[in-house]
C-alpha cells in the first residue's frame, strides 16, 4: 500500500488548453491494460525536457535528444508502457523511429516533431508494429480532459496513478497547471523521474523551457530516491502551450516567472514525492534534512548516503531505531573533513545526538516512537556552514524484493 497517497480525482485534474491526451489498449503489456498514450499539442506550444543522466540510455532517450535538438516544433509525444526499449542497440532506435515515423503519418507531421517515449522491461524488442496499429484508436480518444486516464496509462509496477493540478494568476488571466508521472522502482533520477510530463497554458518563450525543465527537475525529481537505481528511460518534459491571455514570459527572474516557476515546481514536487509515497513495498516516506553544510552539494551528499543506506532503510522497515546508522551513513558519504563532534542528529522533535554523541537526554522509547510514524523526518546538523538541502525516500521492505523478484513474470 502507499504512503498516504491516493489518486487525485478526475474532476480535481484541470485540462490544459491545447494539450490533449488519447489511450488506447495496444497489446503492448497485458490483456485488458491500456498501454499506449498520446499527448497532442496545438502549433506554437513551446516544450522543454530533461532525461536521464544514465550513460546506457535507452533508444527513446536517444531520439527524443535529437528531435528536441533539431528545433522544428514538437507537436506530440507518443509513449508505451510495457517495453522499455533499452539495451536494444540499432533495432531499438529502428524500432522507435518507426514509431515515430508512424505517428507522424497520422497528423502529417515530420517524425522530428514527435517525442518518444518508453517504460517497462529491458533488452526486449519493441512491437512498433502493435504501437502503428494502435494508433488510430488513440488518435480518436484524443481530448483536454484525458490526463487522469493518462496517469494510469503510463503506469508499470505503480500501485496509485499519480496525477496534479492548480490554477494560479498571471497578470489577472487564469493559468492551469497539470502535471503527471509514473515510477516506485528504479528510482535514483539523477535528472528526473521514471517518466513526468507537466504542462501548463501559460505563454512562455521557447528560450526559457529547458532552463525551466531543468530548475523544476532540480528541486523536485532529483531530490527523491527509492532504491538508487538510475533508470535507462528517465524523461521529465515540460510544455507551455502558450494559449492564456497574458504578455509572454521572458525571464524566470521576472515576478510572473517566479510565480509561474513556484506554482509548477509545487506541483513536480508533489508528483516526486508521489514515487516516493507509491514506491515499491514502502510503508514509511521519509523527508532526510541536512543543515549546516559548507555547500548544498555537500549536503545532498551526506542526505543520500543516508537514504541509499539499505541498513538505515530496513531499520525503518522495522520502527527500529538503531540510529547510530544514520551516524555512520553521515560518516562515510565522503566529506574528509567531516568534524563528528559538531554533528547533531533529530528524528522529527527528538533530539537524538548532540556534538556526535548519544544526547544525554535521549531514551529509545522517544526514538521508538518515531520510527513507528508512517511519515518521518531525519534532521541531521552538519556545523560546517549555513547550507541546506532535503531529499525524500521510502524503507526498504520484504515486499520491495517479491516486487523486483517476480517483475518479468
């Protein structure tokens, strides 16, 4: 079950004037599952996007790079669940160009403006065939109100469909924000997530969508990890389709694009946090928040040796705190000039360590107590300098094992 997470109503998830959404079942994953999806965007929609920073990239990463690259105007995205078309070498790319080449026949549109992308199991041939003949069938679903529908499209071992939505104002003119994604293993973005796609109609330049994919990436997606894995498909895409009724947006620094940029970046983090909640066999979401770092960097360091550490993540598992782990995960996430005796260490409100040592007030029952909350937060003082960061991760679970067991079966 996930962590205090549940779907976002239908009705709660806002269309986006001049992005549309259609479904189909293409036999791509299992009887009686949708799998194939297709995003439609209306001319003029500006797109920004960030992938994965895995060397072994899959075939659909490879493309999206060189469509995106080649600047012609993304009009849709096409994305399959089911087969992840990665470690496929040249008949992977073949595959998912045709893909491409077939969707672009439908719209009478170049393959270049079309976006792959995949997710599912590795080093098995995609059946671009089932994907072309799937098509017109998604094509006729297309409409502004699919995304919920979307959301479990895209879904693999996710248990909850993870979907957002608010409306801000930009210069007195209502703006719609929707985002979805899907991921609970596999998760160490180092870019993004699984796969997310947030668009909102307000009018942004083109110029500035791959800074804003980057910054929202930056402080959503690449501050969550499950199991430290970084996957082979890795996508985050950002639109704007520049259909609402305000002057355009030319700096992020401009109070409009601060505004813009904080509403979505609410919106990437709750999708984030959402992988996290949903992610395999967790029971507990655990916010790690490291203060006093010399540099941000730094800090996010020490914050995911703590939650790559598979003993830190079992303890949880099991409400046991057996928190000189924490200690020793700080201690070996390789700042050499780590001073121990300036560390202090809280789980939520207690203070467990204090200057690297037990605090003398400090009794496992208080600890105890914590680690038995479905929602904990580990604060850890690191005395070096006034930098901050946060990262959010789940236990490690028997089921996280049965999951990753039994994936292909």
């Amino acid at each position: 079950m996930p962590v205090n997470l549940v779907a976002t109503p239908v009705a709660e998830l806002y269309p986006v004037p001049g992005v549309r959404w259609g479904i189909t079942e293409a036999g791509i994953r299992k009887v009686g599952r949708k799998d194939l999806s297709v995003l439609l965007l209306e001319e003029g929609a500006s797109v920004g996007a960030v992938f994965t920073q895995n060397r072994f990239c899959a075939a659909p990463v490879q493309i999206c790079r060189e469509h995106l690259a080649k600047n012609m105007g993304i009009r849709a995205m096409l994305i399959n669940t089911g087969n992840a078309n990665a470690g496929t070498g040249a008949d992977g790319l073949n595959r998912a160009q045709a893909s491409c080449i077939a969707l672009a026949r439908e719209l009478n549109l170049s393959p270049e403006q079309i976006l792959p992308f995949s997710t599912g199991v590795i080093m098995e041939p995609l059946p671009h065939d089932r994907i072309a003949a799937g098509l017109p069938a998604a094509l006729a679903d297309a409409r502004e109100n699919n995304w919920g529908q979307a959301a479990e499209a895209i879904m693999t071992t996710d248990t909850v469909a993870k979907a957002f939505s608010t409306r801000i104002k930009l210069g007195g003119t209502d703006v719609t924000i929707t985002g979805i994604s899907k991921g609970a293993g596999m998760i160490r973005p180092n870019m993004a997530t699984m796969l997310g796609f947030l668009a909102t109609d307000a009018c942004v330049s083109p110029a500035l969508m791959n800074q804003l994919a980057t910054e929202l990436a930056e402080g959503s997606f690449n501050r969550v990890t499950v199991d430290g894995d970084t996957s082979t498909n890795d996508s985050f895409v950002v639109v704007a389709s520049n259909k609402a009724a305000h002057a355009p947006i030319t700096s992020l620094d401009s109070a409009e694009g601060q505004a813009l940029r904080a509403a979505m970046l609410a919106i990437a983090r709750q999708l984030a946090q959402a992988i996290v909640r949903d992610g395999e066999g967790a029971t507990k979401f655990i916010t790690i928040q490291v203060e006093g770092g010399k540099t941000g960097a730094e800090c996010r360091q020490v914050a995911y040796a703590i939650a790559h550490s598979p003993l830190v993540k079992t303890a949880f598992f099991a409400s046991d705190p057996n928190l000189g782990r924490i200690l020793a995960a700080v201690g070996y996430a390789g700042i050499n000039d780590l001073d121990q005796t300036r560390i202090d260490l809280y789980l939520d409100d207690v203070l467990v360590a204090k200057n690297g040592g037990r605090h003398v007030d400090y009794v496992e029952a208080d600890g105890q107590r914590v680690m038995k909350q479905s929602e904990i937060t580990v604060r850890v003082l690191l005395g070096r300098g006034t930098a901050a960061d946060t990262v959010w991760t789940c236990d490690l679970s028997y089921d996280y094992v049965k999951i990753n067991a039994d994936y292909r079966s």
